[in-house]
C-alpha cells in the first residue's frame, strides 16, 4: 500500500527538516515507484502535485539511482502495463496519461496548420508508415524523411527537433542524426533561444533619431540595458503601473515584452518589465557620462534625450503652488554637462548635493538637478515629449491650471498614483506568495 498523502507531507517540508525514519519512508516509496512500477519522474510530480525539478532533487538528496538514457528509451518503447501499479495510484496514472496523449496530439496538429497543405500531405503520409511499422515492432530508419523535406521544416518553418520528431511519431535524437546526415547547419544558440521574432532599429528619418535620444536619455536613468547571445535584453522594475504601457509604447514594435513581480531590496514587492531586442539596440548598452555629440549639437534631439531621462529618474513636483521640475541622479558630470545646455538655451537649472533617501542603495552620492522659476518650468515642460503616464499628467494639468485649483486637483492626482501603486504591490505579493 502506497501513501499518497504522507509522502506529499513529507515532500512539502525542507528536507532538513526531515528525521532518519521519513528521509526512510520517503526512499523507499520512490524507489517502487520508479523502478518497481516503472512511472517516469513528470508521472511521480503529477502525483504529488509538485514540478519535475523538485522531484528530481529528492531524487538527488535521498540518493536514488536513476535510469541511463537507454533504460528510459527502452522503457518508453515498451508499451507500459497499467495492471502492475497499484489500485490505489491507477486511476491518477490513467488520467496522466490519457492527458498527456491529447496533449501531443493536439501540439501534433497544431504544428500541421503551420505547414502548408503540400506538406502537411507528405508529413502525414511518412507518419502513417512510420505508426504502421512501430505498432508491427518492425526497424524504422529516418532516412525515409527527403533531405529537402526535413530542410523546409527546420529552416522555413524554424520547427525545433522535438517538433518534427512528433510530426513523424519519432524522437529528436533520429532526426537529429538525419540532419548530420544530411550536412544540413543547426542554428546557432542564439538562433535556437529566439522564441519570438526581434525588429532590428533602423535610423531613417528625423523621427527615429529623436527616438534613440528619448531611449538613451532613459538608459542614463532608470532603464537598464545589457547582451547576451546577440540580443539586447532591456528592463526596469518599478513599483508604478505607468512602466508597463511606457515600455510596450517603446519597445513593442521590436520585440517581446513580459513582465514578472519580485521582491526587491527595499522589502517592496515590485514589477520587472524586460524586452529582448534586437542587437541592433546595442547603444543602450553603455550608461554614459556625458552627452553625445551629435545630441548636443541639435536642441530637438537634446529635448528628446531630456524627456528620456526626467520620465525615468526625474520628478515634476509643487512646492506651495510653484511648480518645480529636476532629475536626482549619482551622475554628476552628466548632470553638469545638462546644466550647461540648459543654460545655453536661456534657462537657470541649479546642481547640488542631495543627501540619500531610503530608496537609494548604492554608496555613491545622488545629485539634484533642479529647475524652480515657474515661467522657466513651463517653458521646459511645455516642450518635452513625456511618454510616462503619471509625469504626462502632471504636465497637462501644470500647463493648464494655477493657484488652489492646480494645487487640489493635484492633491486629486497624487492620491490617485499613490492607489495605484499600492494595488500594483499588492498584486505582486498576490502572486508572489503563490507563487504563480
């Protein structure tokens, strides 16, 4: 008689915590399980109700020996006999199994819709051969798949191995070895890793450059951006919901976004939002120090680049009822460098130093930029292309109110972005305890 239930217990607790008798007990129904009834590792998850990768750590810690590649693939070839496992367990395994028939089935038929009807014909007609000689226990050779075939499926279609090897009801080691046969090239670890397609940036009108100085203007504040395999893997993790439109608003159009809720430093649960890029997004790569030249140079590219990073790591804030606009950062040399421009351009910013707030965690010093003479800020904000969706409020609602009506729909504007942002933490624990 096999104890569900107990092992479950005992599987749900840290193994340390565990005495010699259950550590015993544990061993000993996993052992019969495995090697006595013959379940694989996903069928034992599936009764526990845990993943694949917890099951096999208890594996690893209880020092369970495992079957070699060819005992599984034997024991996959054989048709297993449910009769053999015990009553109390059948039922479960059944309807894992039957699960998991279907499963193949319906990606089987999903994979066909992709192909055209031409070869989805010839496909089929090389499964019914291959299924009619497996049921016949007879030899089946994957040189019966034509090179031009197996070709059109793995480089038109870019199916992975796994997926052609269930279009003809083989494994991905055959066709694998019928590639290598074939001299057809696998794609490189990049290639393999691209689930969702990337837009390369292109720079092709007036546009598209004030783009790239919005984008390193952000980089230079919160945005983060690093490569890895040839792409460009971009992310911000906020406690603010406006992150996640910004980031589609700029990054949709090139490639895939998700984001996922976390603990951060602080003991805040948070929100990371990544897109993968294309590498041609390589210039986001490096934070700079100073401006670059060619954005200097231009005040529409300047303004874009500012806009960047006051959406970012900047505030618009009221003192009194005068509004006050300015970028706290550690980057000193690029602050000062933006304060020189500002000045140029007949505005009077002031550099100092801000003592560390409880949000900041580095060592390094935080700077403040900072613009107060009210006409001044108007002007500014007045033409900066803001894209984040709390700091574009305050600036229409700056831009079109003074006195006590700027200051009680503002108090309005702030109760509105504190709510949102503590449902948006709360969501993240939400799902963070349950881990989902």
């Amino acid at each position: 008689m096999i104890n569900v239930n107990l092992i479950e217990k005992i599987i749900n607790r840290k193994f340390y915590n565990l005495n010699k008798r259950e550590k015993k007990l544990a061993r000993n129904i996993l052992i019969k399980l495995y090697w006595k009834y013959d379940l694989s590792f996903r069928e034992i998850a599936f009764l526990f109700k845990k993943d694949y990768d917890t099951i096999q750590q208890w594996f690893k810690r209880l020092n369970i020996k495992k079957r070699t590649h060819k005992e599984a693939i034997l024991l996959k070839k054989e048709k297993m006999n449910v009769k053999n496992i015990p009553e109390e367990i059948k039922t479960q395994i059944i309807i894992y199994r039957k699960k998991q028939k279907k499963k193949t089935i319906l990606s089987r038929n999903l994979i066909l819709n992709k192909l055209s009807k031409n070869i989805a014909i010839n496909v089929n007609t090389l499964y019914s051969y291959f299924f009619i000689r497996k049921i016949n226990r007879q030899f089946i050779s994957s040189e019966k798949i034509p090179k031009n075939l197996l070709k059109s499926l793995y480089t038109k279609y870019k199916l992975s191995l796994k997926e052609i090897g269930s279009l003809f009801g083989l494994g991905a080691s055959k066709i694998r070895k019928r590639m290598q046969k074939y001299n057809i090239p696998r794609r490189t670890l990049s290639e393999a890793l691209t689930k969702y397609p990337k837009r390369p940036f292109k720079i092709r009108t007036k546009e598209d450059l004030k783009f790239k100085s919005y984008l390193i203007g952000a980089r230079c504040g919160d945005l983060y951006a690093s490569s890895e395999e040839k792409r460009i893997i971009c992310n911000v993790s906020s406690t603010h919901p406006a992150w996640e439109p910004l980031m589609k608003e700029l990054f949709e159009n090139y490639g895939y976004i998700k984001s996922y809720p976390f603990e951060n430093r602080a003991d805040q649960y948070a929100w990371n939002i990544t897109a993968y890029l294309h590498e041609t997004f390589d210039f986001l790569k490096a934070q700079l120090k100073f401006i670059p030249e060619w954005i200097n140079k231009d005040k529409l590219l300047f303004i874009s680049f500012l806009a960047g990073l006051v959406d970012t790591d900047g505030f618009i804030t009221l003192n009194g009822k005068r509004p006050r606009l300015g970028i706290s950062i550690t980057n000193k040399s690029l602050l000062n460098s933006i304060k020189i421009i500002l000045k140029i351009i007949d505005y009077h910013p002031t550099l100092t130093f801000k003592k560390n707030d409880e949000s900041h965690f580095g060592e390094k010093r935080m700077w403040l930029l900072n613009l107060s003479r009210v006409h001044e800020v108007l002007s500014l904000i007045k033409i900066l292309p803001l894209k984040h969706k709390e700091k574009a409020n305050k600036k229409e609602l700056i831009l079109k109110y003074n006195g006590k009506e700027l200051v009680r729909l503002w108090k309005i504007l702030a109760e509105n972005i504190a709510k949102e942002s503590k449902e948006y933490q709360y969501l993240a624990k939400t799902l963070v305890t349950k881990r989902i």
